[in-house]
C-alpha cells in the first residue's frame, strides 16, 4: 500500500473527535433557538404588523413548523453535521404504514380523551385556536393550513424533539429517552388541554423512531395526528374550538 493510500484511510481528526449521536450541548442549543424563534411570534400580532386574525393565524399555524426547523437546524451544525446521526435516513414503507397507524390510533384516542376531559371538567380552552381562524379564511386558507399543520409543523417538531432530543436522551436507555424526551415536547406545548395529545403523540412518535432507526414513521405518526383540526373545520365548519 502507498503511502498516499495509508493517508487517505487514517480517520481525519474531525472522524475521531466528533460524537456519534447528539447529546447535550445540542438538546440545550436547539431548545434556546426554538425559544428565540418563539420570541419574535408576536412582532406579527399586537407588537408590531397587527395582522389580522385569519392572517396572523396562518403565521401561528406555520411557525410551529418553522421553530422546530430553526432549533434543529443549530442543533445540527454544532458539531456533528451529519443528518444521519439525528435519524433522518431513508426508511421502508412497512414502517411508514406503522406510522401512519400509530396516528390514526394516537388521534382517535386523543379526540375520545378531549371530549371525557371536556365532559368531566368543562374545561374547553385551546390554546390552539388561532389555527381554527387560520382555517376558516377561505379556500387557500384552508389549504394553507393543511400544508403548514399536517406538513410543516411535524417535520419541524419531529426533527427537533425527536431528531435532537430523543435521539441525545436514549444514551440513557429506551425507556428513559422515550419517556423523558415526551415530557420535554409535552411541556413545550403547555400545561393545557393539548398536553394528553402531545404525550401520545411523543411516546408512540419517539418509540417508531427508536425501533425504525428513521425520523419518517414519526412524521408520519404526528401528520396524521395534525390532520385532525383541518379535517375537522372541513367537514363541520367549525370556526372554533367546540
């Protein structure tokens, strides 16, 4: 072997220093990027553009997606670099059909769970509700909303909860980096009627994604879970929580 050949084989120092899943340095990183991203929401509501409740709805509803992409984004350029490492890598349409089960499970077992805990405490606030106003401005609107909840926003969500930070807390094992990497996403969407959805959605998302080794199935499983609210103000009219 030359000595050209031996060079080209020696692990640059960039192989032997950079770890092989996140930890951390990127959950905290990616965390406080969302946050800041977060932060310049109301500067298109009562701080600044004053949008109007249909349009600032719009931005809300795509936001949530556009967050998670920031966070993830810093996340991924700390140290690693590598999209593989964060389990974003291509995935076989089994685990894709699983996926897509796991949400429609996950949204029926959420809309029986809002309904029992409406019924039981009266409590109906959402704090979701400027998507129904984002929903309800017209055809666009409508599709907009689609596009933004059922696509954007599990993308961006999954990539940084699950991508980022799931992926850092399974060190700990299965059972830890699933649970715990839940109660993180839950309590990022508030202590509200939404939280039951989003502990659903976090363990069986974070779970298809251990197992499958890809990012997708839990797309999938927060897609179809999202679908819910567009679906719903499609079919009923709904111009609001009920």
């Amino acid at each position: 072997m030359s000595t050209d050949q031996a060079e080209l084989q020696q692990p640059t120092s960039a192989d032997t220093t950079s770890p092989k899943r996140p930890g951390w340095p990127e959950i905290v990183v990616g965390l406080l990027a969302m946050i800041a991203a977060t932060a310049l929401v109301p500067f298109f509501g009562p701080w600044g553009l004053e949008l109007g409740p249909t349009a600032y709805g719009l931005v809300l509803t795509a936001w949530s997606g556009v967050v998670g992409l920031v966070g993830f984004g810093v996340a991924a350029l700390l140290r690693i670099r590598s999209l593989a490492a964060f389990s974003v890598r291509r995935t076989t349409w089994r685990w894709m059909l699983i996926g897509v089960s796991g949400g429609v499970v996950v949204l029926t077992a959420n809309l029986l769970l809002s309904y029992a805990i409406i019924g039981i405490t009266g409590f109906d606030s959402n704090p979701q509700g400027a998507y129904y106003d984002a929903a309800n401005g017209g055809v666009l609107h409508l599709i907009l909303t689609f596009v933004f909840l059922s696509l954007l926003t599990p993308i961006g969500e999954e990539f940084l909860f699950r991508g980022v930070v799931a992926n850092a807390l399974l060190r700990y094992g299965p059972v830890t980096g699933v649970l715990s990497s839940t109660v993180i996403f839950a309590l990022f969407h508030g202590i509200n009627i939404v939280l039951p959805a989003a502990i659903a959605v976090g363990v069986i998302a974070a779970e298809l994604m251990r197992r499958s080794g890809s990012i997708w199935p839990a797309v999938a499983v927060h897609t179809v879970n999202n679908l819910g609210l567009p679906l719903y103000v499609l079919l009923t009219g709904a111009v609001g929580p009920a």
